[in-house]
C-alpha cells in the first residue's frame, strides 16, 4: 500500500478549474460525492457529468491512462464504464491532470445491496470475459501504476506474510498461512497478458433497483495474470454467486486457485493498512479474507 499524503481540494478550487478551463460548464452546478476511495476527489458536474482529481502524486498516472484507454475499451464491454469527455490541466495551485467524465447513476455497492445476485454473478463473469478478449497489444504492464495488479502471485509474498504477522489477533494465520501457500503452488499464467480492471470489489461497482449497473474506477487498468479480477467473486459474491460466476467462466482450475489467492491478498494487506483509518475499507477486506477462509475450509478453493 502506498501511503496517502493528500493533497487539499475543495468546492471552490473545483469551481475555479471549470470555469477557467471549460466555460460552456461554468454555469453548472457542483457537488462533492462520498467516496471510502483514497485516490481521487469527486465531485458532481451537473446532472450528466463528474469531475476526478487525484488527491496523492502516486495516483496522477491513472489520468492519462484512463484518458487513453477507456475511450476504447467502453464500446466493447456489456457493463457501462465511465467515458472520460475532457482532459483538464495543471492551474490554480492545482499541481496534475485532471478530467471530466459522463455520470454513472447508480449508488455504490457499499451503500446499496446487490439483491439480484445471479444477474450480478453472470453479468461480472461477461464483463470479466469482454475484457480479456479485447486486443492487449500495448497495454500497460503491472507497475506501480496499478498497485502491480497482474503480476504473479509469488510477487506479493512479502506483503502478504507482514499483513499476516501484523494481522495475527483477528485474523485465523495458521489458515490464511495454508490458502496463500496453496495458492502459491498453483501454475502459473503462461497466455499472453490480458486486460485487467485490478479492483473489483463493491466500492468499485453500481447498483440501480438491485442490479449491478456498472463497473467504475479504473485506476489499476492494466494487463496481466487473469486470476486478478476473478477476486470479486470474494470481494462482492457469496457462496451461491460465486458458483454461477465461476461456471459462466472459462477458467481452469489453477487460475481459480490463482483468484483466491488474489482476494485473500487484497483482503490481507488492505485491512492491515486501512484496519483503524478507513471502515468501508477494512469491511470490505475483512469480507474477503472470510470468505477465502470459508471456501478453503469446506473445499471449494
């Protein structure tokens, strides 16, 4: 994890980069959106719009590959995704990129249940599906740019022993100790690198009347081991959605093995870093490794 040194931005620093930098919008009204996400400042931009800045330099790469690859991959995914419509500059004390994207409605899955999961569990698996088909000639490789989503598992072994160790009081080691092994073992990805949305999980996804109705932030966009994205079966699935998402799949078994692992590291070092300072956050993780957990313990992992 990286850790955050937020830089300050407010409704009338917002107010100032749009009206300066896209006039035809300076009549529209602002609005911040709560967000538990740590990379980004959002606001609302009239009824039709959204205005991202990030808030720390680690996260000011995500701009520009948003702005190059989004455009492209929108039209080619069977969930809508954010679009960006403008590219705003550096100005007013503020120091990087920013943009402008179309509005998503929808609320958050970490403030609006999921209640018609199998439509959940099939639609993540064809968004999931769409992604790796498309062409990754170019794409952008694991990096510090997407918190190395992607990589191999052996990658992470470090940080999820330490998270571990650190986690040790709340958390069943001897069992996160044996599923991360496991997972380990799995074979590794020998395709070719396919594109990865990175962060699946309920902050990351929108629901309309029950229904999943997007899939946003897609700051860890990159290309990779297809067992990273398969994490949301633990992150946002139960038990009963994780079967139907895993069978709308084509998967082998060692890429599931591999996903599992993926969650349970997500889960690990995310709620080490965020156990006291973030409680959508640390939730959210916490879910994850629980649910890891189960699936080893009655050997459905």
């Amino acid at each position: 994890m990286n850790q955050v040194n937020e830089l300050e931005i407010n409704l009338t620093l917002v107010k100032r980069l749009i009206s300066a930098q896209f006039p035809q919008w300076a009549d529209l009204p602002i609005e911040p959106v709560i967000s538990a996400g740590t990379d980004n400042a959002i606001y609302r931009l009239g009824e039709e719009m959204a205005v991202r800045l990030p808030r720390a330099e680690w996260a000011i790469e995500q701009v520009e590959k948003e702005q190059r690859w989004l455009p492209g991959l929108a039209p080619l995914l069977p969930i809508p995704i954010p679009v960006p419509l403008a590219l705003g500059m550096p100005a007013d004390g503020y120091p990087w990129h920013w943009s402008v994207y179309r509005w998503l409605g929808g609320e958050n899955a970490t403030v609006r249940r999921v209640e018609d999961e199998g439509h959940a569990a099939t639609a993540l698996a064809q968004f999931i599906t769409a992604m790796q088909r498309i062409d990754s000639a170019g794409g952008p490789a694991p990096g510090p740019h997407n918190s190395g989503r992607g990589v191999p598992l052996a990658a992470r072994d470090a940080s999820v022993r330490a998270a571990i160790t650190t986690l040790h009081s709340i958390v069943d080691a001897d069992a996160a100790t044996a599923v991360w092994e496991a997972a380990l073992q799995a074979p590794v990805w020998h395709g070719k690198p396919v594109w990865l949305h990175g962060d699946l999980h309920p902050g990351n996804v929108l629901v309309e009347q029950g229904r999943l109705s997007a899939v946003i932030d897609f700051g860890t966009l990159g290309v990779g081991d297809p067992a990273c994205d398969l994490m949301v079966a633990w992150t946002l699935l139960t038990a009963q959605g994780r079967n139907l998402f895993r069978a709308a799949l084509p998967i082998d078994d060692a890429t599931w093995l591999r996903g599992g692992g993926w969650a349970l590291s997500f889960g690990l070092i995310a709620l080490a870093y965020y156990l006291d300072t973030n409680p959508v956050l640390a939730g959210i993780s916490r879910r994850a490794i629980d649910e890891v957990l189960a699936d080893y313990k009655n050997d459905l992992l």
